[in-house]
C-alpha cells in the first residue's frame, strides 16, 4: 500500500533527523553560488509545477553574473527537463554551444 502523505512527512521527519539532527533539511548557502568559478545553465520549464517564475528570478539573483545562462522549455514541465524527448533539439545544442563561450575577464 502506498504511504499516506502524513505518513511520508514522519518519515521525512526522521530520515531528517537522522542525517541531519533536524526535523527539516538544511538549506543550502546560495552565497556561495557568487562564488562559483564555472559556467552553469539553468535549465526550466514554462509550466514548471516546482520552480515557478518567482522562484527563478530569485535564483538567478544569487548566482554570479556572466556565469550562467538561462533556458527555459516550451510547454515543459519540471520533468520534461531531465526526460523529454526534446532535449535533443532544444538544450542539447544549446548547452555545448554554451559550453564553448568564454568566461569574461576579472576586473
């Protein structure tokens, strides 16, 4: 039988217990995405049910400028980004042309 939703947030609870001794997962320090010295792509989609357009701006804020590029998937959603049958066409190309664009220089 399936977990109930109570059920899993016990368990969530405990597993979070556990491995971090605390009842939520820690968040992670986004200073030190400003601190990344490597290209990153940010990749979405337009109907995205976990990472709304909010939650991106916010995102974007705290990543270092010029060290990432954003993409965002046409009728995609959360998962479409890993397992849809348009990477190929859509982020792909995208992500080794991206991958070939230099750094800019330090001031």
């Amino acid at each position: 039988p399936k977990p109930s939703a109570a059920a899993s947030d016990v368990y969530k609870r405990q597993g979070n217990m556990k491995r971090y001794g605390q009842k939520q997962e820690p968040l992670y320090p986004v200073e030190n995405l400003k601190k990344l010295n490597f290209k990153i792509q940010v990749v979405s989609g337009d109907h995205d049910s976990m990472a709304s357009p909010r939650a991106m701006v916010k995102l974007y804020s705290e990543l270092r400028p010029g060290y990432y590029e954003t993409l965002v998937m046409k009728n995609a959603n959360h998962l479409d980004v890993i397992w849809s049958d348009k990477l190929h066409t859509e982020i792909f190309p995208k992500a080794v042309s991206y991958t070939n664009l230099k750094l800019p220089t330090k001031a």
